[in-house]
C-alpha cells in the first residue's frame, strides 16, 4: 500500500533546493512531498529510507526512483541517494529561473544513481547518465556519459566518460560502445533582423495634370 510522507518528515527528506542563481527560486520555500511503499527511518543518526516507487516533489523539483537514501549531517545540510530498478535509470526534473519574456526551461536528467549534496548543491548522475535542457518545450541541449555532475548553484557541468577496455569496448550499462563523452547543444537564438519593406504590387500608377485645384478633372 502506497503511503504519502508529507513535511512531518522534512528534516529527513531530501533537501533538494535550488540555487539562488540559476534554479527556480521559489523551490526553496516550497512544502516537501515523499511517496514511497514503505519507509525506514533512525531519528538518532538522522537517516531514512524509502523503497518502492519513490517519488520526491518540491515545488519544480521531481525526482523518481525505486529507493531513496537520505542523511543529515550535524550543520543541517542533507544528502541523498536515489537508485533505480535493475536495468532502469533514476529520473530527475527541476525548472530554471528564465527572463520576463523568455521560453520556459527545464533541466532533467537521468542515471542508475543519482546522488545530491546540500552542501555542495549539486546533482550527480552515476552510470548511463544523460542530463537535457529545454527550452520551450524543445530539446536544446543533451549531454551523455559515464558520471555528469551538474552544480546548481553555477549552472554549470561535467561530464566524465568511461575508459574502453583493452578490446575497444566500454564496460557493460556505460551508454556508448566506446565510453566517450557525447553532446549536442543547440547555438543560442540570434536577435531577429530587420525585415526589408514590402515591395510595390505591380507598376506605380500613372501621374496626370490637374485642371482644377484640389481636385481631378471630369
């Protein structure tokens, strides 16, 4: 039976708040939702754990998985584990601050384990990682790897890739045959040009003399 963990557990969950630069501010001050089947939790080492379908909203933030591992250290700051199913990957959604104006963003991203420090406010995909970047709904930038850690404070990543083996081969569950590091990142929007003006519609109409003033003639 599925069960709701509401902010009753907020110093236990996962503190996946947003940076004051880049990820959507209001996350920071938004309730924390945890839904999970069944929960562990040791109020002396500051731990819980949930397993079975896990699912973490705060406010943009989403993150999925089949467990979850959280801590708190003695300064408050807390970290989390998210692993995937066997053969599945763990999925993680935040929106970004964008300018009056400006398309929506999304960043998200997947991996078989996903790890966040508080501390550090970043996001670490492990193995068969991919992090994409919308903007408007469209896809504008994706980037896959062995290890991509995505810091959230300075919008800013890394990707590592996955040396091959002696036989030219990555090791198995790396996302690519030869463990190297593979993105597409869409250029930037260009400021529109000025459009030309309209050309005339067919020849210019003939000029006659007048007889009158203000008038034509009859």
């Amino acid at each position: 039976m599925k069960k709701s963990f509401l902010p009753i557990l907020l110093l236990s969950a996962l503190a996946c708040a947003s940076g004051p630069l880049h990820a959507e501010k209001a996350d920071r001050n938004k309730p924390m939702n945890i839904e999970a089947d069944a929960l562990r939790h040791d109020e002396l080492k500051q731990t819980s754990v949930f397993t079975g379908r896990v699912v973490l909203t705060k406010g943009t933030i989403v993150l999925r998985g089949a467990r979850l591992d959280v801590r708190q250290d003695a300064e408050g700051y807390q970290y989390g584990t998210v692993t995937a199913e066997p053969g599945q990957r763990a999925f993680f959604r935040q929106r970004r601050d964008s300018q009056p104006g400006q398309p929506e963003e999304f960043v998200e991203g997947e991996g078989e384990t996903i790890e966040y420090d508080g501390r550090a406010d970043t996001v670490k995909f492990i193995r068969r990682a991919e992090l994409r970047r919308y903007r408007g709904g469209a896809l504008s930038d994706e980037i896959t790897g062995a290890v991509i850690v995505y810091n959230n404070l300075t919008d800013v990543f890394t990707v590592d890739g996955q040396k091959a083996s002696p036989g030219g081969a990555a090791p198995a569950g790396q996302g690519g045959r030869d463990g190297r590091v593979r993105a597409t990142l869409a250029p930037k929007e260009a400021a529109s040009a000025p459009q030309p003006a309209p050309a005339p519609q067919g020849p210019a109409p003939e000029l006659r003399p007048s007889t009158t003033l203000g008038g034509s003639g009859q």
